[in-house]
C-alpha cells in the first residue's frame, strides 16, 4: 500500500534525524524518513540507494509523495544526483529538494561565501552542482545547505579536539574550524522548507554554521571540559614559538601572511540566516568556557546623581559657615583631612555635580573649568569601549582598547597583551590617560616600541563589576560565600583567578600585568596560579621586608644535595635554622634606617663579617633611607584606616553608606595624602561620585578582611609567593611604603627592570601619566618573553 503524501521526506535519517524529526513534529510538518536498517519500533521506512543512486522501482514508489525531500545522506557523483531525483519523480511527480552537503566544498585556503566558487576537484561538490542544474525545471525547486562541523547531544567538540590535537605537533598544524549545533541544522532545514516560494533562497547553495570561525588553539583552551590535558600549556608553547600574541588568530589577508601564525581558511555563515530573517539558536560552541563578552555603557542613573546632589547640597547647607567641630585637629594634616580642605571639596562637589545644568546656564556657584563636570567626566568615560563579561560566577566590568594589530604586523612591532589593575580606593579611572597611549604609540614611534591590547577591569565588587555571591543566611546561620577564606570568604588569591580566567576569556594565551596596591599581591598570585599564562608583570608597589639571610657558601651547594641535607637535619636544627635567617626580617625597621657604622668600628666589622659569612643583606644608600623613612612613618601613623577595613569592614560600610560627606572625608583625604602632588578636585570627584553612585565602598573592603597583621609585607615573604616570572618595578618618591630595590628583589626570582622616579606617589598612572606609559613601554621592551614577529 502507498504511504499517505506528507510535506517532507528525509530519504536517509542518521544522526541529523535526532535534532529534526522533533522539530517537524513540533511544527505539525507531516513527515516521513527512511533507513538502510531500521531499529526494531522505528517507524523509519526500510529504503537503501546505491552510490550511484539506483534503487528498484518498487522502492521508489514504496516512498510516500512529498512536497520537499531532504537528500540527508552524501551525494557521491553526477550520475547518484540525477538518478535521484528522476527515479523519484517518475513514481511521485515533480517536488522541491533540500540536500545536505558539507563545507568542504570549498578549498583549504581562503575566504568563502556561499557565493563563492566551490573547489572542482571535491566530487560531492560536483554532485551537488549537478543537482542544483537541475533546478526550475520541470517545475521543481532544489537548494543545497552545506554543513560546516555537527556537533550536538553525544557529539561533543572537546572530543573533536582530542582527535585533531592528541600532540602539540598536530595542535600546532591546526588553524580553523567551522560547527554548527544539531538544532541549528534543523532550523535550517525547517526554515528552507518554509520559504519554498522564496526565489532568492531556492536554486543556490548556503554555507550553514553558527557564524563563527573558530581557532582550534583557542577551543583548546575554551573548549569544556577540557580536551587536552595540556592543551593550555601546549597553545602557550605554540603562541610563544610563532608570536601569536591573542587568539584566535587573525585571518590571513595575502599570500605573506601564513599559517600558523595566521589563519588561512574562514566560511561567512550568517548570509543565510539573514536570508531566512533568523540566527542561530547556539551561537557558539564554547561559551561554557569562553563567555561572551556584551558591550556595556558605564553611566550613572539620572536618579542616583540626583539623590547624591540633594545629599550633598544639603550637608552643605548644614555645614556652610559653620567652623569645625574640633579646631584643635581640624587644621592639622597629621590628624587626617583637614576642616577647609573638607569643605572645599563638598562645595565644589556640588558644583561639580551641577555641572549639567551649568552648561545651559550661567552659574555663579561653580568654580573651575567647563570640564569640570560629572557630565564631562561621563563623556570621557563613555570614548571608552567598555564590556561586561561573565567569570567564574562574578560579572566583571572591563574596558578593553585593541591596539592596530595590521600596523603592528606591517612594521614588526610587538603586540603585548596587558592587564592594567587598580588597588584601594581606586577604579578604573586612574587609567583613562594612558589607554590610549599605550594602545597606540603612533606611526612616529620606532618599530621597537611595542603596542598593547589593554584591558582595564573594575575588581569584583568595584564600580561596575558584581560582588562575590552569598548564601545569605538562614535559621539563626551566618551567611556564607564560595570562595577560599573563612566561611567561603572572598580572598586575594579568589579575585587572582577571577582576572586570570576574564584574560583567558579574552582569548589571550598569555600576557602582562600591571598593579599597585593589592592589586600587586593579585598580579604576584597570578603569576604563581598560571605561570604560563601571566608571564610578564610590572609593580609600582612592592612591600617587602629584609631579604633573608643567604650564605654565599651555601650557594655553592648544588641543589640535590642541599635537598638531602634538608630531608636527614633534625626539625630542631632546621628551626634554628629558619629562625637564624629570618634574623634580618625581626630587626626594627628603624635599625636600617640609622647611619650605616664606620667600617673599622665594632660594629661595621661585626656587619661585614656578617655579610661575608652569612649573607646579611645590604646596608641601604642614603636616598634609600630617605624614601624609606617615609614608609616607617606611615606605617605608624597612616596604616589605621587598613586596620579598620580589615577588623571592622561592616561598621565602616554602614558608617560611608548614611553619607556622601563621610565618603568624601574618608576617601578624600587618600587622594590627597597619598600623591607627591594633590590631584585635582574633579579627579578626586568623580571617584567620589563613581564609588558612591556604584555602592562601591561597602562592596571593596574584601581585600583587608583576612589581611596578615603585618599586612602586604608579610605576604611578599613567603618563598609561596615569590614572583617566577620578569618582573619590572618603578618605585616612586611618595610611595605609601618605598622599598629598597633590594628587598624588592628578594621577592622576585626574576628582577629584570627597575627604575626610581624623583616624583610621583601611589596613584602613579593618575599622578604621572606620561611617565607611567614610559615605564611600561621601556620595561615590557625589556622583559617581555615572546619575540617580535619575523617580517
């Protein structure tokens, strides 16, 4: 008996059949698909082709009449399409055809279309070709998808990926691919069989993917779970070798720029889904490992600037004429911000935020320059291209400035990748001077300048960028985090991930690191978590305590047999020991900073011998004591507010959340008590109005939380946390705690760089932006690892 006519037949059905039978069920497509081997309960009808597309009559007309008949399985020849669709026609009349072909219709090298010439030496090409000439005649309509890369259900791409990449060799041979999830290649089908009167979308072939042109160095990397076991070690390798310095790889753009340092093949695979008004339902085959990057727009609500100018124009009005509350204090610097320096800044605070009405008309009350505005200052931000992204469960703020990588590649000019990180009380403003700049040397800078891709995110919890997620509390129970401290507290070593995966995510194998402030015990983590990917680092802050006690003898030891003496000492011997060469780290600070001994006093004979035999670190030179001595001060006048932030962070933030004013005194008095010269008040203001209007202050205190008694110093100590990769410094005059190079290096294994400013202070990229973009172009020139690119 003659099946009953149905809208599509697939004549095949395979693993494609799992992703569109469901669909044209859910669609009410009437349908019907055959099988070599039916399964037993399949309703699939038994029909087998030859390769050359001969079947018995009465297998033909055993097939039901279609509207459309998908030609699932390959087209081998000329002759299999032919035979094909006449033999089917003879039983059934004329219909319309769908076939699905593959990608690799087209070439190796080069850049496709669906438009585009198909490679005459790939038969099921020809085969395909030969269909489509078969189109508008007897009135029957023919289109041909070509599928890049199925993946779906079992399918998985990282078991692709162990196929093509089981060795670095074979990883390295590889370039592009293009996929397309099972679901999309239904969508396709449905949505070609639905626009069977479109004549612009029948009698050709589409290229059908989900619009990607995929790097498989970097699927090694995004790709979840992981498919290579060291896949991320092997593509750092690789990208190194051939100065690959992000991924994925630029397209190739003429005959000179070769594989593997480029990539030679891309499809264009969105012509179709434009074509039939849709795109595809899984944009990317890794976005598991690799999260999409949304661009972002950084302004503050019409709302909170309003509620933050009625706060503050009313602590004005409350405190406008009135003299302090305490004069003793209120006009020494020792003793914190000073009463006229508050109220300067609350007024031009105000003006400050008035400054969008001030530019429709006059106003008297507010001083200082046009620009010296919120409204001015968001239009700068705003030049920025800004991004938000999500990374191991936090959604980070970014702002990302992508250097000419066509210039770069022209001239020979290197390309580094860098990560540009603020400390307390800071944002990503203190670098809005430099992105450009370093992103762009210009067409005047010598090739031996290099250009960098800069990313400048908000830490977690900062301005733009979410808080660490809580459990919140339940039944009389605390509420707990995820993360690595007490209670699944948020700790340093936490956000040193988080920035690792967001440069990860980015598509960098590898790259450098700036940071100041915590930030630099971020960027020292990093360096230890994935030393194959943070391979360079800058500090302009680098608390450090005395190096160790380090006896030239002992050096001449070779390691496997200091190894062994240290495994067979005695654990009371090996504690003396330590306790001896910690010796230099127990002294007071002040002792180093005293005037060195005469050399042929007791006590400048008792030092040299020190030196000599047990490795007694260098006295320090009188500049070194002059920087020095300032650290020492701070530490025992200036540290109050670290301590308050780490014993009591949930006072702190109730007392800076009831008022704008208790911000700007507390805030305020770090701009201008940490800099060599005091910024300006619009600098200061706009953090004041960023961190305000983003809830910041309450939301940044983390880093202090489970801070070491002996704060940063007592970290950079440990041998844990020395930094393995080049290192570079630049140590500035008024530095919260300048450090002699030498204590710095005690910290490195690797000190290649160092330079010493006579001015500047802790917000070195705001205080110095020049001489901020110098160091980083001088000192990665210096220590970045990877080569230029052989021209």
């Amino acid at each position: 008996m003659t099946p009953a006519p149905v809208d599509v037949l697939l004549l095949g059905s395979g693993w494609t059949s799992s992703f569109l039978l469901p669909l044209l069920h859910e669609r009410r497509i009437s349908h019907a698909y055959t099988s070599r081997t039916p399964r037993a309960g399949s309703e699939a009808l038994t029909f087998a082709v030859s390769a050359e597309g001969a079947a018995s009559r009465a297998a033909w007309q055993a097939l039901p009449q279609a509207r459309c008949v998908v030609i699932v399985f390959p087209l081998r020849s000329r002759a299999a399409a032919h035979a094909i669709v006449e033999s089917y026609e003879l039983a059934h009349g004329a219909t319309n055809w769908i076939a699905l072909g593959s990608t690799g219709a087209w070439g190796s090298e080069g850049h496709f279309t669906s438009k585009s010439p198909v490679d005459p030496k790939n038969g099921r090409a020809m085969a395909e070709s030969a269909l489509l000439d078969l189109h508008r005649k007897n009135g029957r309509q023919i289109i041909v998808l070509n599928l890049a890369g199925l993946y779906g259900g079992e399918r998985i791409p990282s078991n692709f990926a162990k196929r093509v990449g089981s060795s670095i060799e074979k990883l390295g041979e590889k370039g592009s691919v293009h996929l397309v999830h099972g679901r999309d290649v239904a969508r396709a089908v449905v949505a070609a069989y639905e626009a069977r009167e479109n004549a612009q979308i029948w009698g050709r072939r589409w290229i059908v993917s989900d619009g990607q042109t995929y790097d498989w160095w970097l699927l090694a990397l995004t790709l979840r779970p992981l498919p290579l076991e060291n896949g991320v070690e092997w593509v750092a390798q690789l990208c190194r070798k051939h100065a690959v310095s992000a991924l994925p790889r630029p397209l190739s753009k003429n005959s000179s720029q070769t594989a593997p340092r480029f990539i030679q093949r891309s499809l264009e695979g969105n012509d179709f889904w434009r074509a039939v008004g849709l795109e595809p339902e899984v944009r990317r085959c890794d976005l598991e490992g690799r999260p999409e990057p949304r661009p972002f727009e950084p302004t503050l609500s019409k709302e909170s600037l309003e509620n933050l100018r009625s706060k503050v124009d009313a602590a004005l009005e409350e405190r406008d004429g009135k003299g302090p509350s305490s004069p003793f204090e209120a006009d020494k610097t020792r003793f914190g911000l000073t009463h006229d320096r508050f109220m300067g800044l609350l007024r031009s605070w105000s003006a400050f935020l008035d400054g969008a009405e001030a530019q429709k008309q006059t106003n008297n009350r507010r001083p200082g320059a046009d620009d010296d505005t919120w409204a001015a200052q968001q239009k700068r931000i705003s030049g920025f291209q800004h991004y938000q992204i999500d990374v191991n469960d936090v959604t980070i703020h970014y702002i990302r400035e992508k250097p000419d990588y066509e210039e770069a590649e022209r001239t020979g000019r290197r390309v580094i990748p860098l990560l540009l990180m603020h400390g307390w009380p800071g944002s990503f403003l203190e670098f809005l001077d430099v992105i450009q700049p370093l992103a762009h040397p210009g067409p005047s800078a010598p090739p031996s300048v290099p250009a960098f891709d800069v990313i400048v995110p908000s830490h977690t919890g900062y301005a733009f960028s979410s808080q660490p997620p809580v459990r919140p509390g339940k039944g009389g129970q605390t509420a707990q985090g995820r993360y690595s401290g007490p209670d699944g507290d948020f700790l340093v070593k936490d956000e040193a991930r988080i920035m690792d995966a967001l440069m990860r995510a980015l598509g960098f194998p590898f790259y450098a690191g700036q940071a100041g402030d915590w930030a630099s015990a971020v960027l020292r983590q990093m360096s230890r978590l994935a030393p194959a990917r943070c391979i360079a680092v800058h500090l302009n802050f680098c608390p450090a305590p005395p190096p160790r006690l380090s006896p030239p003898l002992a050096r001449l030891v070779p390691s496997p047999i200091r190894s062994i003496a240290s495994a067979v000492t005695p654990s009371v011997v090996s504690s003396a020991v330590e306790s001896l060469a910690e010796l230099p780290r127990t002294v007071p600070r002040r002792w180093w900073l005293a005037d060195p001994p005469a050399r042929l006093s007791v006590r400048g004979l008792a030092y040299l011998a020190a030196r000599a035999v047990a490795g007694a670190p260098a006295l320090l030179t009188p500049e070194e004591r002059r920087r020095a001595l300032r650290g020492v001060e701070w530490q025992e006048r200036g540290q109050a507010y670290a301590n308050f932030h780490g014993t009591r962070p949930s006072t702190l933030a109730i007392v800076m959340e009831s008022s704008p004013t208790a911000l700007l005194a507390w805030i305020g008095e770090k701009f201008i008590e940490w800099t060599d010269e005091d910024p300006s008040d619009a600098e200061i203001l706009a953090s004041l109005t960023l961190w305000w209007c983003t809830s910041t202050m309450a939301r940044s205190l983390y880093p202090y939380r489970n801070r070491p008694p002996l704060g940063l110093q007592a970290l950079t100590a440990l041998p844990q946390a020395r930094i393995p990769c080049p290192a570079g410094y630049s140590d500035s005059p008024f530095e919260l705690l300048p450090t002699p190079l030498g204590w710095v290096r005690s910290t490195m294994d690797d000190l290649r760089w160092t330079r010493v400013h006579g001015r500047g202070g802790h917000f070195f990229a705001l205080e110095r932006p020049t001489a901020f973009v110098d160091d980083m172009r001088d000192c990665f020139s210096c220590i970045w690892p990877v080569p230029a690119a052989r021209l």
